[in-house]
C-alpha cells in the first residue's frame, strides 16, 4: 500500500476581492461573484515567493507525517515554471531547506494537472524501486502574475491565485490510500494559451515589458472555445470515472470531489453529473483557482470540516492548458 502521510498548505496573507476584479475588468461584480465564482482570491505579496512558499507547506506534510526529514528519498517540485529564478530546480532548493539531506530531487510539470501527474509518479518509482519508501510532493503557485484584467482573452483565467501544497506519500506506513489514476493530454490545445515573449521564439526584450507583452495570452480565442466546449467537461468526467474503473470503484462509491476552481455553472455540472450535491465538493469560491495546489487545498479544507470519513473514496481531479485532464483515487484512512 502507498499512502498519504502527510498534507500540508500555505496560503499567503494578500486577498483580492471579486469587486476589484470587477473594477479592473468593466466587468459587474454579480458576474465575477456568481457566474466565474469568485468572491475573493488568494495573492502573493512581494515576498510570497514560489518555492519559499512551497518549504512553508512541505514542513507542515513532513510535521503531519511525523517523520524525520532524513527518511525521505525523493523530493518532486510540483509548482509553477515562475519562480524565484528561471532555470532553477526547485526540488533541489526544498530539499536544502527542509533537511532531506539522504533524498534526491528533481521537478515536474503539467500545469494545472502537475500534482496528480507527480502523485502519479511517486507511486510508479515506489512500486518500481524498493529502495525508495518515502516521497515529498511540494510546489507553490502565484501565476496571477501574468494576467492583465482589461485581456478579455484570458477572463478564464482572472481566479488565479497563490499558494503552495504539499504531501508526503510513504510505502506501506498507513495514511489514506493512494489508488489509481488517469490522464488525459490533447495536443490541439499545445499553443492555444501560452505568454507570448520570453522564450526563444521571442527573447525579452524591454520594449516587450513597455507594451505589457509579457502575460499569459490567448492566440486563438475563438478557436480554442470552439474546441474547448465540445471535450473539456466530457473529459473532466472521463478522467473520474476511468480513475475510479482502475481502482475497482465507481461513481456510486464516491464521497467527495477536490476539484479546482473553476467557473460555477461547470463546478455543479460535474457534481450533478456523478449523483452528488454541493455536499460532496467544497467550490473555492474565497480562494480562486492555485493551479496544481487547488486539490491539495480541497483535501485539507474537506479534511478540517470533517467531511471525509474512514474508507471515503475520494476523487482529485485536473484540468489544465495544453490541454490535460486527470484524476486520481483516494481511499481516506484512520
């Protein structure tokens, strides 16, 4: 069996309200509250960096796990590309400062999807590996960055939000159970949402900054709602039910959703289309969408509300630019 140990989460101090939003989109508060589903969102002050944030969370899961941190053999970065440096392993950074000094590091990514992918991941190199008993997941999230409120282009992605997760995942040491998972990638998507300068195909440039280029941008809007509308919910379900399949569950069995944020109407279609209510999910409304953290952060708030139980099944589940989907099946233990 390999189980979640450990579950750790910080959130930094900045808020941005739904109203600010609509004062810096022209958009009417009663849209940004009810229809995207934001009431306030989580934001990085100057110094809620990335990866700073992330060792905040990975020492909480490490506390939680009640190991000492020279037990833990890998360390997964499953934060964001911006971060405090560009060309950086960040795995490597946590492990410095978390005193993992006997682990080995190295980061993924998959977007919004990374967490699930890097659980993923961990189970494969523990099933695959003897050696290998204890692995820590850690990322931290602050794209809101990157988004200019007046690009009616990207208004999907006005929830952005910061933060960092953690969890450490261990080999036959109890915890909640870490089933089976499912993803689902799409390269049609590949170049539909990207920032536009800053790579090879368009070095920075100080007049890229002057212009306000260096943002997350849609090049296709159109384009990409056409396609997006006829697989993205489909997709959405397919990951659960396949995830829940592997595992030897299934719709029926499930007790709750972590699910990121997304907008409203979409959050309650994927519930109603599984049987279940409002109940089962827990829609972060007053945190916005953290990326890969939003269902490390579900868990933890449904797990301080009491609505996981002994046994529960449990689904976590993704949908990122690129485009990916994925879900992963957890068994809640003691």
């Amino acid at each position: 069996m390999i189980g979640i140990t450990g579950i750790g989460v910080h959130l930094p101090e900045g808020r941005m309200t739904g109203e600010e939003i609509s004062k810096l989109a022209g958009i009417p508060k009663i849209v940004v509250e009810t229809k995207m589903g934001i009431i306030e969102k989580v934001v990085a002050g100057p110094n809620d960096h990335p990866v700073e944030m992330s060792i905040k969370a990975a020492r909480d899961a490490i506390f939680e796990a009640q190991i000492d941190a020279k037990e833990i053999d890998v360390i997964i970065y499953i934060g964001e590309e911006h971060k405090e440096y560009p060309l950086w392993t960040a795995a490597i950074k946590i492990q410095e400062e978390v005193g993992a000094a006997n682990a080995w590091a190295f980061d993924v990514q998959l977007r919004c999807g990374t967490a699930i992918m890097a659980m993923k991941v961990a189970k494969s190199l523990m099933q695959a590996d003897e050696s290998i008993r204890t692995v820590l997941l850690a990322g931290g999230y602050r794209n809101h960055d990157f988004i200019d409120y007046k690009n009616e282009r990207t208004r999907f992605m006005f929830n952005l939000g910061a933060g960092a997760g953690a969890m450490v995942l261990q080999r036959n040491a109890g915890g909640h159970e870490v089933l089976e998972t499912e993803l689902i990638t799409d390269g049609s998507f590949s170049e539909d949402v990207v920032v536009p300068v800053g790579g090879t195909k368009q070095p920075l440039t100080s007049e890229h900054l002057q212009q306000g280029e260096y943002i997350l941008d849609v090049l296709d809007p159109e384009g990409m709602k056409l396609r997006l509308e006829q697989k993205s919910l489909e997709n959405f379900l397919k990951v659960i039910r396949r995830s829940l399949e592997k595992s030897g569950y299934s719709e029926r069995d499930l007790s709750y959703v972590a699910m990121l944020h997304m907008k409203k109407s979409a959050h309650d279609y994927v519930l109603e289309e599984l049987g279940l209510t409002g109940a089962h999910s827990i829609y972060l409304s007053h945190y916005g969408h953290i990326g890969q953290i939003d269902q490390i952060l579900s868990l933890y708030l449904a797990r301080e509300a009491g609505a996981l139980q002994q046994g529960s099944i449990v689904s976590l589940v993704s949908a990122g630019i690129g485009y990916a989907w994925g879900a992963i099946t957890i068994k809640w233990g003691a």
